[in-house]
C-alpha cells in the first residue's frame, strides 16, 4: 500500500501513536493525508522522528486543518527541510508563523 487516506477521521493520542508506529513497521506509504485530523505535540514528535528516518519513503504529507499549534508545525517543519524523500505538504487551513515558513 503506498496512499493512505485518513482525512477527517478522529485520532486519540494512542490511536495517532499506533498509527504512526505501524507506517514504521512498514516504511513503504508514498502518500498520507491527514486532513482535519488534530495533530499535538506528542503526534508531533512521532510525526517527525517519522520523517527523519533514513528509510521513510514517504512523497506527500497533507496535513490540512490539523489544528497545529506553533510548536508542533516547528517540530514538523524541521524534519521536512531535512526529508528529501517529501516532495509535497500541504499545510491548508492552519495558522502558521512568520519564523517557522
């Protein structure tokens, strides 16, 4: 499987963990859409250790309406400017700031 589509669904902490923790488990999803899907520090973190690993293999990320606070989007923002595999995110609908674009 390389697209998985989970836009507006409702995540707890541990779900978005289990979540995370299986894309690991199987590094080969090309393409994620989290529209609407609210994103915390924690998810953050997860989200971006993610991204840094050398054998993610992940194209687009969206992340539309995730509800990302500043600290969250830092935390992300830094692992995609190191992510050559990402070639798109899409960060519609979220309150972003100066530093961090």
């Amino acid at each position: 499987m390389e697209f998985l589509d989970l836009r507006h669904n409702i995540f707890d902490d541990a779900g978005l963990a289990g979540l995370i923790g299986a894309l690991e488990a199987n590094m080969v999803i090309r393409h994620i859409y989290l529209e609407g899907v609210t994103i915390g520090h924690a998810e953050a973190e997860r989200l971006a250790r993610f991204l840094d690993r050398k054998d993610c293999m992940l194209e687009e990320l969206e992340l539309n309406e995730a509800d990302l606070n500043i600290e969250s989007l830092d935390l992300i923002m830094e692992s995609v400017c190191k992510a050559d595999h990402l070639k798109k995110l899409t960060l519609a609908k979220n309150t972003l700031d100066v530093n961090i674009c």
